[in-house]
C-alpha cells in the first residue's frame, strides 16, 4: 500500500491540491498496478515561519522562499514496499513530476521526490512483522 507526504509551501488552493492527489495516484496505478483505494497521499503544507533553512526561518528570508527549501518544492515522498524495480521508480518519478509540475505551474526541476522503500521485515501492523502476518 504506497504512502505519499507531498510537502507544499502553504497557499496552494483546493483544485491545484486535487491535481496533485490525482496526478500522483494516477501515476502510483499505472507504474506500480496499486489499486487506488490502496494509495494514500497526505498534502502537508509548510508555513514559512515553520521551517528554517541555514538558520533561519523562511518567514524571515529576504531571499526567494520558494527555492530556499531543500532541493526544491515540492518535496514528496514515496513509501512503498520492496518489490518495485529500478526502472519502475524511474517511470514513477518522470510521471510524478510532470503532473505535480503541470498542476502546480512550476518548472520540473523544482519538484524533489524521494523514495523510501521498506522490507516486510521492517514493517508490523496489528502488535505483528507484516512477513509474519499469514491473513
């Protein structure tokens, strides 16, 4: 069941929101097979007095926030468990940053995604290791 976090300086409104969801899921079925009642994406918009970079907090920055923020922004995060191949992730990260990109109006190389990818043995649902769980 893939997880995604899309973090998004806050200010984006409800239908750039609905794209990303939309273009992310989308892209997690058609690479992965995931169905979509198994995806979740969370959006977690990020206040500039919430967040610092060299020290100090965007809020405070005279500088251009929005390339101020790690490699870029949005930064997502795929987690999902072992299985997929490297070609897989290539195809998912392509797809993914052409609609964030598109939906949000920005340039590519702006949008960071980084994978996490988890073995059974280091996922436990229900007090119990998902490579033990035989349901």
């Amino acid at each position: 069941m893939p997880r995604v976090t899309v973090e998004i300086l806050e200010g984006r409104n409800a239908e750039q929101k609905r794209a990303v969801v939309k273009g992310v899921c989308d892209s997690i079925n058609e690479v992965f097979g995931s169905a979509k009642p198994n995806i979740a994406v969370r959006i977690a918009p990020i206040k500039p007095e919430d967040l610092a970079v060299s020290g100090e907090l965007l809020s405070d920055s005279e500088k251009d926030i929005t390339t101020l923020y790690g490699l870029g922004e949005p930064r997502i995060t795929v987690q999902h468990v072992e299985g997929r191949s490297l070609d897989q992730r290539r195809q998912l990260a392509g797809l993914i940053t052409d609609r964030v990109a598109q939906a949000l109006a920005l340039p590519k190389d702006r949008v960071t995604i980084y994978f996490l990818v988890a073995k059974l043995t280091e996922l436990a649902g229900g007090g119990m290791l998902n490579i033990d769980n035989k349901k």
